[in-house]
C-alpha cells in the first residue's frame, strides 16, 4: 500500500534551495539552458501558474528530471517530480528526492497507480507535479518525443489540476545514453544548448467535458495534451514532427 505523500516542510525546502543553487552551477558550467522567448514579448516566460498544476514534458536523456527542476525554480515552483522507484533506492540520492517532496513510480508494476494517488496528494497541497508521460527516455533515433502514456490526463481529471507542457530540445546532448563520464567533460568545452518553451496551461476537465471520461476517451485526451507538447518541440526544432501525437514506442526489452 501508498505510505502518501509527505510535505518537504521547511527543511525540504532548504534543501531543495540549495539543491537548485549546486545543480544550476553544474549545469551552467556545461550546457547553455535557454527559455524561448514568448511571441510578441521581449521577456522570457517569468512564471508559472500559481496553485496546483501538472507540469508535463518530453524525455530524451537521462538529465532531464535535473534539467526541468531547474527550469521551473526559475520560474518560481519547486517542481515535485515523478521518478523511476530506482532513484529512490538509490544510496543517499533515495533519501534526498524522498526528502525534497519527489514521489516514486514502480513502473510497469501493478502499484504504479499509487504514485498517482500520492500526486494527488501534493496537489491538494497546492504543488506543482512533474511528469515525463512518455514514461521513458525516447528511442527514437532523431529524438522526437514517443506517444504519452495516460497517467498525467487520469490525474488532472482527479484533482481538476491544469497541465502545462513544457517542451525541452538539445537536452540528448547533455547525457545520452551511454558514455556519461565522457559526454559530461565534453561538455565543458562544447556547452550545449538546450531550448525550453512553456505552452498554456490545459483544462483537462473541459476537454473531456467534467471530471470524468472512459478509457478510450482518457486516451484519446491524452492524445490531444500531447499534440500541444509535439508542436512546442517541433517549433523549438524548426522542424516538422514525424508524426502530431508522438512517434511509436520501440519495444527494446527495457
């Protein structure tokens, strides 16, 4: 069963502090992470909304979980991740994203839905909660971003919660998957450049027309919030998406 979620409290929020302050040196030291201005504004996106919101994105490397928390402080929210359960038994690292409010996912397992129940937990506590809908580091070989998974739409029609997409391109050049330690130093030198764009917010309930839908409509729901993810990171790529609700997943064994 769920132990819930708990609160980072004061101290979580310390800590969190200093997390983004050390994390955001690194990053800063080796790539060049960039939040696209709005049309018509010669600002770049100050904040996010305030209140509960479920902040969704691509995935294409392993640095992306460090990558949107750190976008989203400079923009004003502690994001709440939603991690592999790997992370969490990790030495040291488990006790610190258990200690900074991030909430664990057994995917594939049958408890999977647990995590969305501490989800909305924390949104009811007025959070922001981050998700990665494609469940997994896309394997696409150009990077596009793979279909999304339900959960982020199955949670905001529970907790009314708006998604926001928050689209991120060059982030596969900061860590692949493979060859970390090299990838890392290079970057010293090359400084790669990472491109963010912040969508509206999406009212999920409307779409579906209250707070509740049947699976097939929760699918093809999911579909539409994706599409808007889609086109930011096509018009960050200045490219065309291969295909509008994300290309299919490539079963690897993983």
């Amino acid at each position: 069963m769920t132990q819930g979620w708990r609160h980072p409290g004061r101290t979580g929020g310390v800590l969190y502090a200093v997390a983004a302050v050390l994390l955001g040196s690194i990053v800063t030291v080796v790539t060049r992470l960039r939040v696209a201005k709005y049309r018509g504004r010669r600002e770049v996106a100050q904040s996010l909304p305030d209140g509960p919101i479920i902040i969704v994105s691509n995935h294409a490397s392993h640095a992306d979980g460090v990558l949107l928390a750190l976008v989203c402080r400079r923009m004003g929210r502690s994001v709440r991740l939603l991690a592999t359960s790997g992370v969490f038994r990790a030495p040291v690292l488990g006790g610190l994203v258990r200690r900074l409010g991030f909430i664990s996912v057994e995917r594939g397992s049958a408890t999977a839905a647990e995590a969305l129940e501490s989800a909305a937990q924390a949104l009811a506590a007025g959070e922001a909660i981050g998700i990665f809908p494609e469940g997994r580091t896309t394997r696409d070989p150009n990077h596009w971003p793979e279909r999304a998974k339900t959960g982020a739409v199955r949670l905001a029609l529970l907790t009314g919660a708006p998604i926001v997409p928050v689209a991120m391109v060059g982030t596969h050049r900061v860590v692949g998957r493979g060859h970390l330690i090299r990838s890392i130093l290079l970057n010293v030198v090359l400084r790669p450049k990472v491109l963010v764009e912040v969508g509206e917010p999406i009212d999920v309930r409307r779409l579906a027309g209250g707070d509740s839908a049947t699976p097939e409509e929760v699918r093809q729901i999911s579909d539409v919030v994706w599409a808007e993810m889609v086109a930011l990171v096509a018009k960050l790529r200045d490219d065309a998406a291969p295909d509008p609700k994300g290309v299919a997943a490539v079963t690897d064994g993983d």
